[in-house]
C-alpha cells in the first residue's frame, strides 16, 4: 500500500480537494475521529474514476463517506483514503411528479424542495441528517415509512465496471438498510412522489419534526441512533428500562432525552462511546435476552 505515492498521483491532477491526515472528527457529527490517512472530495465523475483507479493501482483501502451522520471513527483514524462527493453530485431538479438528487445533496434540501414543488413521500426524511447518498444507502426514514418506498432508480459507480443504474426493484429495501453492492458509491437517485397540497405535507412534516425535536437530541453531537430497533419493542426503551439514561463515560454520554442516542459531551473519544455501546448491548441482553444491532456504522477499528 502506498498512500504517498496515491496522493502525489491525485493532487492537482485531478478536479478533487485532496488531503493528508484529515482529522475525521471534523467530518463526522459525533465530531470524533483520528486522521484518514489520505481524503478526496471529488467533484466529477471523471475525478472520482481516477481516483478509484489509483487507489486500487496502489492498494489504498477505501470508504465513502457523506457528512458522517451515522459514522463511528476509530481515535486512531484510517488508514486509508476517505472519498467524497462534491460539485457534479450536488444536483436537484424537479422533473414533473419527480425529484432527481445527487448522491452529495444534503436530505434536508431535498426534503425542503419536495415541500416547495407540493410533492408528497418523503415526509419520513424530516429532520434526518447526512446525504441523499447516505440515506438511500441505509433506507432512512421512520420506523414505518423508509426513503426506499419512494424511489425510481439509482445510479451507482460500481468499481470495475463504471456507471450502473439500477431499477428500484432491482433493490431490496429493508429496515435500515438497502442491498446494493460492496464498493457502490450512490451517486444520484430519482424519486417518484405525488402531488399534494401544501398545507397538507407541511403539516406532517412539523408533526414529524415537533416529535424528534421532542423526543431526540437535536443540535448535540452524535451519530443518530445507536441501534437498530428490534422487530417487536424500543431499543431507547430497553435501554432507559436498566438504568442507563444518563450513564457517562469520559467525555460521552448516553442522552437524557432518548436512551438509544450517545452525546460527545466533551471531547469524547471512540474509546469512550464503544464502552458505553458495550454497557448497554450486555445490559439488555441480560435483560430481555436480546442482542442489540449497531446501527451506526464504524471506521477505522480493523485489527
């Protein structure tokens, strides 16, 4: 593996931000992370098949990240490089009754303009952070109602074989999370969605609001939902039910207001939120006999 030599190939070749040791803690909401070894925001296709070239030339590890919404990242960093999406894939059109998002649009724009064009189905998406990229790749939404449902197409960049589109159909949609391949890097999505008042989805999207706002963390730093809810009962609930609401660990926390959300509190360390995922995965499970799911996703704690 050589990140020197991927790093002298990529920069200022290529229409990219390119860095070295870029702390992942500003790039995560949990704002908690050691160094990537190498990150390129690449705002082409063109740059992005580059850069994906070099990277498997040169044996660099790779991963994709959007604004690390759901992201855990090791204190010690990745070795590796981190990929993002820039310029090309920050694109929102309305065509018709539909939406077509790149993969780097922020859900929370696409959300406002599906309620400016009066286009109902992604209500679901209120209030969740990251990207569309992000969102389609791990079916966000409520527990009942998923960003998938609303989906036409997908086009991925597939290493090997270039640009892919894919069919909803083509996808199995689940909770929590969407199959596409190991390495596909979403990078734009369409969405059919149907016409309503707006009055109407205004209103469900403020009664879906009011309630996060009431019952999650919002403005603090964290990584959203710890765990994936099981299929019957609350993970928050299970969790509040062993006492652990409140429970801190160094400069983290597990949330007063929603028992399934960790707060960095105070310059936290990835050392210190695993504690505490571990405390409460042994504390339901001895309790319901459950074996609690992460939702979040985690970098950099390979071996």
């Amino acid at each position: 593996m050589s990140v020197f030599n991927a790093y002298m190939q990529l920069s200022g070749a290529i229409d990219a931000d390119v860095y070295r040791d870029e702390a992942l803690s500003r790039r995560t909401t949990l704002r908690i992370g050691g160094p990537a070894d190498l990150l390129v925001v690449a705002h082409t296709y063109a740059a992005l098949s580059r850069t994906l070239d070099v990277l498997a030339r040169e044996q660099v590890p790779w991963t994709v990240l959007g604004k690390g919404s759901n992201m855990l990242c090791s204190d010690r960093g990745y070795r590796g490089c981190v990929i993002c999406l820039g310029r090309e894939f920050s694109r929102l059109t309305v065509e018709g009754e539909s939406i077509v998002s790149g993969g780097a649009v922020l859900t929370s724009k696409l959300v406002n303009l599906a309620l400016k064009s009066s286009l109902a189905g992604l209500e679901c998406c209120t209030g969740i952070p990251g990207t569309v990229g992000g969102a389609v790749a791990m079916n966000a939404g409520s527990r009942d109602q998923w960003i998938g449902s609303s989906v036409r197409d997908v086009v991925v960049a597939r290493p090997g074989k270039g640009l892919v589109r894919l069919a909803a159909s083509d996808i199995s949609w689940e909770y929590r999370h969407a199959s596409f391949q190991r390495g596909d890097i979403i990078l734009e999505a369409t969405f059919d969605l149907v016409a309503d008042e707006h009055a109407k989805i205004a209103r469900r999207m403020e009664a879906l609001l009011k309630r996060r706002k009431l019952t999650q963390p919002i403005g603090l730093p964290t990584c959203g939902s710890v765990f994936k809810n099981p299929a019957h009962g609350s993970v928050g609930a299970m969790i509040e039910q062993c006492g652990l609401k409140g429970t801190a660990c160094g400069g983290a926390r597990i949330s007063e207001v929603h028992a399934n959300f960790i707060v960095n509190e105070r310059g936290a360390k990835a050392s210190d939120v695993c504690a505490l995922m571990k405390r409460m995965q042994d504390s339901v499970y001895a309790a319901e006999g459950i074996e609690l799911e992460p939702e979040v996703r985690f970098l950099g704690f390979e071996a």
